[in-house]
C-alpha cells in the first residue's frame, strides 16, 4: 500500500484554497501508477517524491489526466508535510523538477512550521496579438470592452505557460462564465496551459480566476505557480511599487468555487529586469490514507 495525504495550499483552512495530493514515498511507483493514484486523488495536482536526500527531493507532478512539468500549490503542500514528518526542519531545501531546481525555504512559529516559500524560474513572456483579445474575451464570455487597458495582456511564465487577462473589476471577473472548448482550443493555439483572468482590488492586490481545460481542470481554485508569473509581469511592467529592489504583493483566488486562499508574491528587480520570483503561503492538512496499485 502507499501512503498519501491531500493538502490544502495556500490557506490554513482545510477544505480552502488548493488541494494537492502528496505521496511522499512514490520511488517504487511506475509512471503508469502515479497517474492511476493522481485519477484515484482526483485533486487538481498530486505531487511524487521519487528520491530524497542531501537537501535536494526530486519530484513529479501529475493532473488527474496528464503529467506536468511543475505545480506551485503541491509545492508548497509538499513543503508543509515535509516539515511536518521530519524530513525538512530549516536551511534551503531544493527540488529537482522537469523545469529544474526550485529553492524552498520555510517559516516557522516556536517550531511550529507556517509558510513555504519558493523561489521561481525565471520570468519569460512574450505578446499576445491584438486580434486575439477579442477572441479571449468571448471565450470568457464578457465584452472586450471589459479589458482593462491599463494592465499587461500577455502570455508568461515562471514554470508553466498562462496568458494573463485584465479585467477592470473584480465583480466582472466574478461572474465569468467562460466556454471552456473555446479556452482549450486558445490555450492550444496560444501554447500556455491556462488562461487566467485577474482584475485590480488595490495597488498591489488582485482577484484571479484560471481557466485550464487544457491540462484537465476546467478551473483551478489557486495557483502559485501563475500567480508568481502575473506579478513578476506587473513589476516589470512598473504595475506595482517598488521599493529598494523590491515589489510584493498578493493574490486572492479561488473564492467563486467556496475555496478561498491567498498567494503571496516577491519580485527582486533590477531597473526593469526581473531577477527573482517568490512565492509564498500556508497549508493545511486535510486527511490521510492508503492505495494499493492494481495488478
């Protein structure tokens, strides 16, 4: 039998924010058996540890349908149970994944282990014609003239391929009811994973809602790794304020589907470079159990 556990990412409340599947002990499990216990999970994302030691856990993620090369709210799910099984009690951890090394660092209360931190890819982006807005916007099922036009639409990426949508209002972003055949068939012709709507609640806070029909998740309650991506992208943009080398800021999602949850954002900039993503946040335990692989 193996072991796993669901977790919920980026709140403190079980049930909240993202829920991810983590299997801490999946070194004698066949890519064919991750799959089947991420279905079986049915969470957004399970996370596998394949190997650990040295500092350095190297790791896979999977969907209920397919393989992805990362996720940043089983990230910080495995980070927490890490912790809270003795395997990481302080320093850098770094793991090894199919987009290379992710540094982690952890908080903690008296011991007690709070919020995970890890450091991102790179920010990559790239433009998005014009043509295609009015294509996004109604497959999102809003008027175009609901784009905000003070915000960046573009694609990017600290790990996985989003293309960023800014709408002027969070009440607008709250009733979206998208089409999600057409999301799919624009993410494909886009090449990202998701298309993330997001919208301004203050200078450095945004509402989002993410859209991945594409890797089989008609939407996903909180996302870390896209969340990194948009502020590192409103940064260099100038979208937020910096102070010293420096812009945070927050991102709330996942409140239309009853699972609220909170990611917490650092960009390091140099002039208008980006040099370092951060993101951040807690989790919660949600249960336990056992999977014994079929045959």
């Amino acid at each position: 039998m193996i072991a796993y556990c669901e977790v919920s990412a980026f709140t403190d409340t079980p049930g909240h924010g993202n829920r991810a599947g983590v299997v801490l002990d999946a070194g004698g499990l066949s890519e064919a058996e991750m799959q089947a216990l991420a279905a079986f999970l049915d969470a957004p994302e399970t996370v596998f540890v394949t190997r650990m030691g040295d500092g350095a856990v190297r790791v896979r993620y999977f969907t209920p349908t397919q393989e992805i090369d990362f996720c940043g709210h089983a990230t910080v799910a495995l980070g927490l149970r890490l912790a809270q099984n003795g395997h990481w009690a302080d320093g850098p951890l770094v793991l090894e994944t199919l987009v290379g090394r992710i540094p982690l660092t952890l908080e903690s209360d008296s011991g007690t282990p709070t919020r995970v931190w890890m450091k991102q890819r790179g920010m990559e982006s790239r433009s998005v014609e014009r043509t295609l807005r009015r294509e996004l916007a109604d497959a999102l099922g809003i008027d175009e003239r609901m784009i905000h036009r003070g915000l960046p639409l573009a694609a990017a990426s600290t790990g996985l391929w989003s293309v960023f949508v800014p709408l002027v209002d969070p009440v607008i972003l709250d009733g979206l009811e998208p089409d999600l055949t057409r999301v799919h068939a624009l993410s494909d012709v886009l090449g990202v994973c998701s298309v993330y709507a997001y919208a301004p609640m203050g200078v450095n806070r945004f509402a989002a809602r993410d859209f991945a029909p594409a890797v089989g998740i008609p939407e996903d309650p909180v996302t870390g790794s896209a969340a990194g991506a948009l502020l590192a992208l409103l940064a260099r943009e100038g979208r937020l304020p910096v102070r010293g080398d420096r812009a945070t800021g927050v991102v709330y999602q996942g409140h239309t589907l009853g699972t609220p949850g909170e990611v917490e954002v650092e960009v390091t900039l140099a002039g208008q470079v980006v040099q370092e993503v951060r993101v951040g946040g807690r989790a919660a335990l949600d249960r336990e159990g056992y999977w014994t692989p079929r045959g």
